[in-house]
C-alpha cells in the first residue's frame, strides 16, 4: 500500500490512497476577528471524494463544533496552529454516531494560503508511516527554502552593509583631500608674506647704502618674520601629531601655574606696552601638567583676547583652584564672537572675528591653528576648554582640567622639560 500526493487548491495537497483513488478532502476557510485572530473555520468546499465521510461519518461544517458534536483528536486551536505557522499537523480523528461506534481516520491538515486543507485517510499502520516520511519530506522541504531566505536575506544586508562603508570611506577620502586642499592653500599664502619680507629686507641690506637706522629696521623685520614662520611651523608640527599620532604628546612635570600665568602675562604685557592685562589668583595652582605646553594655551587664548578685545579694556586672566580642578579663565570685552561661529571655532583653520573698527590680516593671526591646538592640549591633559560669548557679558575663554594630568595620559619616558 503507498499514499503519493497530487497538488489541488493552489499550494495544497490531495492524498491519493493505495488504490489509486483520492482520500476525502475538505477545505475550511479562516474566519478572523478585527484584529486579524482566527475565530473559526467554515467548510468552504470539497473533493467529490468526500462523499463517503457524508454518507454517516458526518464532519460538522464549523471547527468550532466538532468537540461538542463528538469530533476528537483536532481542536480549533490546532488548526489556528497550522495557519499561523504554516507547519502541518498529522493526528487521528475520531468521529462519532449514533451510538457507541465511530470513524477512526488519519486525519493531515495543512495551510492553504489563508485556509486549512485537510484530509481523511485510513487509520493504517502501512500509510501512517508513508504519511510521516511525506511529511518529514515536506518539514526538511520548508527548512531548505527557510535556510536560502535566510541565506538571501543575509547577503543582502552584507551588501547593504558593505555599501555603507564604501560610502563612509568616500566621505572621508572627500574629507582628506578637502583638508589637504585648504592646508596646502593657507599654508601658501600664509607663509608667502613672512617669506616676501625677509627676501626684501634682505635684498636692501645688500645694496650696503642703506643708513644705519633702515639697516636696523631690515635686520628686525627678518628676524620677526623669522619667528613668525617658525610659529607657523611648530602649529604644523602640532597638527600633525594630533591627526596622525593620536594627539599631542606631553612631558609632564610638577607645575606652579599661577608662575605660568604670570611669565606670560609679562611677556605679552612687554609685546603690547599699550593694553593691560590683569592676573587673578585663587587657591591652590600647583599640579602635574605639561609647563611649555600650557605657556602655548595661556599665550594663545591671552593673545587672541589682546587682538580682538576692545582696547580701551584690559584682558582678565584668572587661574583658581575649583573641586580638585584648575581652571583658567581669558576674558575680554569688545564685540562678540557671531553665534554661527561657536561651534566650529576650536577647528582647524577657523579666525577669531575681530572687533569693529580693528584692520586683521589673517597673516597677523598664523594659520588659524591656535585654538585647534589648545583644545588638543587640553584633551590631552585629561580637561576640556569652552567659550561664552556675548555682547552685555563679553567673551570668556574657560579651561578645566584634573590637577594630575597622569591620571588621563602616561608621561613621557624621557627629556623632560622645563620644570616652573
């Protein structure tokens, strides 16, 4: 005896028994509810085949009734099973008649699209066994096409994926060749000027004819645009390191810094004998830091509030110990910094804004690095620096930083610089 399949309904299957003939099968239709659950299901057609199951062997035409009217071995719920998950389900049915007889049946039911499809076949042992090896067949069949959904499905997220970082890997080569593009452009013009100067001056101390005051006035322009270039060079330096070496790289050591304070104080105050500078001390300011490095932060914020202050005000330096923190403070009055400007202000290549009135030539200003490299310094010092701008409260340069730098980085191993 063998049971082989013929397909009927689309996607569903008709049993054909061992004499060749069709096992009765049925076709119920999914009732649902509003919110898509299944309530029932109602017979909607069936093979010619069925007739024998009609003649006495009655199955009512409602799910839902075969428990009350002596239909056992399949619930509403296994068949709401079947169609939810779409896997089959393979029990025996036993339905009653009058009397004390019934009809025992291997009962299969399987998902039709949105309906269940079920079949009667002889309760035999022969076809039982044929019945779940087709079925087993059918279980590893939706396994297969599961597996190469999954399959596709993950190729397609790994190309999705793939795209992404092709498109992310453009963004920063497009970013990179940016950069280089304005770094090649600044750096120029910005060191063409200093460049200019120093062939000039040197050209007229050659002519020897020169009085001895414009001989003097050429040595000092070389000298200054010397220094400039030089300026120029060590923020290139610094740039570098942060973008490449994974920051600027520190040599730490004890530190006064109300003493830093006041050595830049004094060297800017001697380089701007018309401004006035003021310095504040509040308790405590010895810590591990990096002595040359903050002389750097303190002349670069000190520097940018003395250009573009109002200077008919001082610039206010303040250096306080608050909660196991140093902070510095650089304030100025004069106009404030556009509140376009704020966020990108700590990139590299950004100027200050500079007060009315005032004529700023950005080869005054270097290559618009400064805060860039204070920012990088603090960071590495384990501290963060902010700016507030306004024009009732003036501009305020803010540093916080730990009062041990070497809880954030390592020191360096050797060469250790000036101790103040």
């Amino acid at each position: 005896m063998g049971v082989c399949l013929s397909s009927k309904w689309g996607s569903a299957w008709t049993w054909t028994t061992h004499a060749g003939g069709l096992a009765p099968c049925l076709r119920f239709e999914t009732v649902r509810g509003t919110a898509g659950e299944v309530l029932d299901f109602h017979q909607a057609a069936r093979e010619a085949s069925a007739e024998p199951v009609e003649l006495g062997w009655v199955l009512p035409a409602c799910v839902s009734r075969w428990e009350q009217e002596g239909v056992r071995g399949l619930r509403l719920e296994d068949c709401a099973r079947v169609v939810d998950t779409g896997e089959p389900v393979s029990v025996v049915l036993r339905i009653a008649r009058e009397g004390s007889t019934e009809a025992r049946f291997r009962a299969v039911g399987m998902k039709a699209l949105d309906a269940f499809v079920l079949w009667l076949l002889p309760d035999d042992a022969d076809d039982a066994q044929a019945l779940r090896e087709a079925l087993e067949r059918e279980r590893e069949a939706r396994h297969r096409a599961e597996g190469a959904l999954e399959h596709a499905t993950a190729r397609l997220a790994r190309q999705a994926l793939d795209g992404t970082a092709r498109h992310q890997a453009l963004e920063r080569l497009t970013e990179e060749a940016e950069f280089r593009e304005r770094f090649i452009g600044i750096l120029g013009h910005d060191l063409r000027n200093p460049l200019n100067a120093i062939a000039l001056s040197a050209r007229a101390m050659a002519q020897r004819t020169l009085p001895a005051a414009q001989q003097q006035q050429c040595a000092q322009r070389i000298e200054a645009s010397a220094a400039r270039m030089g300026a120029m060079i060590s923020d290139i330096l610094d740039l570098t390191r942060a973008r490449l070496a994974g920051g600027i790289p520190l040599h730490l050591g004890t530190v006064c810094l109300a003493i830093v304070c006041r050595m830049v104080v004094e060297e800017l105050s001697a380089a701007h004998p018309g401004r006035h500078i003021t310095l504040d001390v509040e308790g405590a300011s010895e810590g591990f830091w990096d002595a040359d490095r903050m002389v750097q932060v303190l002349s670069n914020l000190v520097g940018n509030a003395l250009e573009h202050g109002a200077e008919d005000a001082p610039v206010r330096l303040k250096c306080i110990a608050v909660d196991g923190e140093q902070v510095l403070e650089v304030h100025n009055t004069g106009a404030p910094i556009p509140s376009q400007h704020l966020e990108t202000l700590f990139d590299p290549f950004r100027q200050v804004g500079t007060a009315p009135g005032k004529h700023h030539r950005r080869g005054a200003g270097g290559l618009g690095l400064g805060l860039f490299i204070v920012k990088q310094i603090v960071q590495a010092h384990g501290g963060a620096v902010c700016v507030s701008s306004s024009e009732a409260e003036g501009t305020t340069f803010t540093v916080k930083m730990p009062r041990d730098a070497r809880q954030s980085q390592e020191p360096a191993p050797s060469g250790a610089r000036r101790r103040v």
